[in-house]
C-alpha cells in the first residue's frame, strides 16, 4: 500500500505546475489552495483554512474521497493516478508542442 501524500509533498507539486499562483493564495485573511490545478475550473474547489497546510490537508482529504467515485472529480482522480504525485505531475504538466516548418 502507498503511503499517504503528505501537505509538504502536495503543495511542492502545485508550486512546480503552471498558473501556481492561481492555485495558492491568500483570500480575507485565509490560507487557500485549489483543485483546479488537477480537475479544471468547471469541477475545481477552494479549500481554505488558517494555515496552508491545513487547507492542503482538507484538499487531500477531497481527492482521496474521490478515487474512484463515479464523477467529473472522481474521474480525473482516478485517472490522473493519484496518490502518485509522479503521474500526476505527468498528467497536469503541458506536452510540448514541436513545430513542423
């Protein structure tokens, strides 16, 4: 069985994606990190606390839940191989596109 994912492994990822300063912020007075990251904005949730790494736990908590349910979330958990964090840097980082020309 793999270990569970830790705050510090979870919020090193989201700072190692694109748009990572849409993913952790700030917000009146609270420590905030997305989802959306992984599931889009459409499916995505703010989880909030007075601490990043509480917030980033209650995140955890979500995608857990989430393996395998049959959802948009659970979907895109499920594929994305998380609690992997390796695949699910692979499965969030953008393909590079080569230019034919």
């Amino acid at each position: 069985m793999q270990k569970r994912v830790t705050t510090t492994e979870i919020i090193e990822l989201v700072k190692r994606l694109p748009g990572a300063e849409q993913h952790i912020f700030e917000w009146q007075g609270k420590q905030c990190i997305t989802d959306e990251w992984l599931v889009g904005s459409f499916a995505g949730c703010s989880f909030e606390d007075t601490t990043l790494e509480k917030a980033a736990d209650n995140m955890i908590d979500y995608l857990y839940e989430h393996i395998g349910h049959n959802s948009m979330v659970g979907n895109i958990v499920t594929k994305s191989g998380f609690p992997d964090l390796k695949a699910v840097e692979k499965y969030c980082t953008p393909v590079e596109i080569e230019e034919v020309g």
